[in-house]
C-alpha cells in the first residue's frame, strides 16, 4: 500500500514580501504562529529582512516579545532616516531611542547586512540626541558579540557613523557617501596591512559595482541617486595575508566590470578612484594614459582618474589659462599625471616626452636648469600650483642632475 503524500502549498515569495513590508510584527507573529505549516513556510520570508522605517514601528517591535524573538532568523536590517530624526520621535520615547535601536541589533543573531535607508527625513539640529546615540553606537561596537556575523555596512551622509563597526567583525563592504564622492572600504580591518579576521571570500569586480548599486537605490522611493565620484579601496584578504601578488592583473578591465554592474549612467561620473591592495602589477604612465583614454570613451565625463600602479592622479583639466613662456602651442594630450614631488620617477619620463625635453643625458648643469624651467613653464599648461600639490623647481632640478648619471 502506498503511503499518502501530503502536498501543503507554497505561499509566493511575493505575496510575503508584501505582508512583511506593509503589515505590523504582531501580524507577523500572529500569521507564523497559526499552524506549524505557516510556521514552517513564512517564517524565514516574513522575518529574513526587516525595514524599519520609522520610531512608531521600532517601538511596537521593541513591544512585541514574539516579534523580537524571530529577529534570531534576521539576515538584513534597513534603517529608515527617520529613526535618526528627533523630530519623529514621539516626545515620551525619544530619550530611549539609543537603547530601542541597540535592543533590536542585539536580538539579531546572524545578522549580515545593515543598511540606512534614504526617506522624507527632516534635517533638523539636535546635538544631544546625535550625541546620546552615537555614543551608544560606539559603546556597543567594542563588544565582538553585538552583530558579530555583519558583513555589508552601508550609510548615508549627515547621520551618526557606525565606522567603529567595522574594526572588529567579518564585514566586506562599507558603503559611505559624503557628497560628491561616494566611498566603498573592501575588508576595511585589513587596513594598512593588518591582520584582520579570517575573510577568505575576495568580492569580485561585479559584486562591487552591484553593491554600489544597491547603495545608491532605497526602497521608499526607489529613486536613483547617481554619484558624481567613486572612491574604492580595494583589498584582497588572503593575498594579504600570505604576502601574495594581486589577483588583478587588469585594474582597467576590472574597473570596466564594476562600473557596468553599478548601473552607473555614462554622464553622471566625473571622478573615479580604484586602490588595489595588494598593489598590482606596474603599469607605466604611457599605458596608464592609454588605458584611460579608452575608459574616457565610454565615460565622456570624466575629468579625475585614479586607478593603477603607480597610483598616478590623472586629470583633464583644459581648461586652465595659462600663458606660456616657452610653448607657443599647446603640445600636451588632454589627460596629464599629477606632478608630485614625493613620486617623480613615476612621472618625469611621460612629462618629458609629451614636452619634447630631452635626452637629458649629454645637458651641462646650465642646460638642466633650462630644461626644468621649460618643464615647470609646460606643467603649468594644466597644474596650477595654487591649487594643486606638485614639484618644485629645485626638487625637480636636484632630479634630473641625478637622472643624466
């Protein structure tokens, strides 16, 4: 005889998307605790990620013993602006708005992902409730057990900082915008080499660019807000870890990969900055330049690039009126290195070539000295030592003496 099969039918995700989303977590509660099939079937749905839009349901969830209980099944907390504005606080509650807050994040056990969310949030002063919650934020970010499994950490501007998070958990990804860059730190503990904690999994170029994209939609309005620059520091933790070369051997084509995953519209980047650790292999500014110039082509906006080893700041800066003693035409490409003097071996042979200076090996002293003034006169073309940090005429000259030896 056969044994009967009992077919329970399945709830679409959908469906319980929408009543997570809209419903209260005494609904939540109610519906889970019907039946051990409901149990079974929306229990991890209904609680897996949780928005928090505003005090009212941060307090009702805090209300709710039932509700803070299944917040052990969380994987993914959205935090609404208005839960950091006092203005939309309650008058009765607002003094306990650090401890509701810490209450929740405590309760999740396996929490991964932390993300404020972008809402009608009222910028209003209030330097005692910013100040009582940051540090309460900073408070329980020493404890190694309070959201000990975070692993994607993604702010907003103008908010308290949970940077201090960062030092001690396994996170991956910190997200934090400060107009008109946005900033993303790969496994920000292993910061200037550290040793960090045991992260083995690299993100790859594509995991980037979609965390970059999930960064800049919020789930209220779904609008899209285009960053004018990226900022990305890059680390890999195994290869830092072992001393081993980078895993990247094309920062061109893995910035291509990211930035098609991103979603980032072509003419709304004007500035793009990739920091690969461990540094990657050297790259000489001519292929830098020629490798930017391709990138150039399909992002017509940019004007700030930098990407390879050595990290050379590139500009395209036409713009600058200048009038020149020595070049009565212009002879230099669009994209120029940024003239440092702490790193002039990276960029002293392209400037010399696109100035036509040079050989340099058979100048006396007298002609090195003509040739750093024509080279100051040419840098000048799109450096503005007003404004910008470049080489001196002595240091460059103290350089190319030792150059020709």
């Amino acid at each position: 005889m056969q044994s009967q099969i009992t077919y329970r039918p399945k709830l679409p995700g959908d469906i319980l998307y929408l009543v997570a989303y809209f419903s209260s977590f005494e609904t939540r509660i109610n519906l889970v605790q019907c039946n051990k099939w409901l149990h079974e079937t929306c229990t991890s749905l209904l609680f897996k990620h949780i928005y928090l839009h505003s005090p009212i349901q941060l307090i009702k969830l805090c209300g709710s013993e039932g509700a803070i209980c299944m917040l052990k099944t969380t994987d993914s907390i959205y935090l609404g602006e208005r839960l950091f504005t006092p203005d939309s606080w309650p008058s009765e509650a607002i003094g306990d708005a650090p401890e509701l807050l810490i209450r929740v994040l405590r309760a999740t056990k396996s929490l991964t992902r932390l993300q404020i969310l972008s809402s009608d949030r009222i910028l209003e002063e209030d330097e005692l409730f910013y100040y009582n919650l940051q540090q309460k934020v900073d408070s329980v970010a020493s404890d190694p057990t309070f959201l000990s499994n975070l692993a994607i950490l993604i702010e907003l501007p103008n908010h308290i900082s949970w940077k201090a998070l960062c030092h001690n958990r396994p996170i991956i990804y910190y997200y934090y915008p400060n107009e008109p860059y946005m900033y993303a730190d790969i496994c920000p503990s292993y910061k200037g080499g550290g040793s960090g904690l045991n992260l083995k999994h690299n993100l790859s170029a594509q995991d980037v660019g979609i965390l970059i994209k999930e960064g800049q939609w919020t789930t209220l309005n779904m609008h899209f807000c285009s960053p004018s620059g990226i900022r990305i520091h890059m680390r890999f933790p195994e290869e830092i870890k072992h001393g081993s070369p980078s895993p990247v051997q094309d920062p061109w084509s893995w910035v291509k990969t990211m930035l098609l995953a991103s979603g980032i519209a072509s003419h709304h980047l004007f500035s793009l900055s990739v920091q690969f650790e461990p540094v990657l292999p050297y790259q000489s500014a001519a292929a830098q330049c020629a490798a930017l110039e391709e990138l150039y082509n399909e992002f017509p906006e940019l004007d700030e690039v930098a990407v390879s080893y050595p990290f050379l700041y590139w500009s395209r800066s036409v713009d600058h009126k200048y009038e020149s003693e020595f070049f009565s035409d212009d002879p230099l490409p669009d994209w120029t290195p940024q003239p440092y003097e702490h790193c002039m071996s990276d960029w002293m042979d392209w400037w010399l070539k696109a100035l036509d200076l040079g050989p340099l090996e058979a100048q006396s002293l007298g002609e090195l000295a003509q040739t750093t003034a024509e080279l100051i006169d040419g840098i000048r073309l799109r450096w503005d030592p007003e404004h910008y940090d470049i080489a001196s005429a002595e240091a460059i000259l103290e350089y190319l003496s030792n150059y020709r030896i």
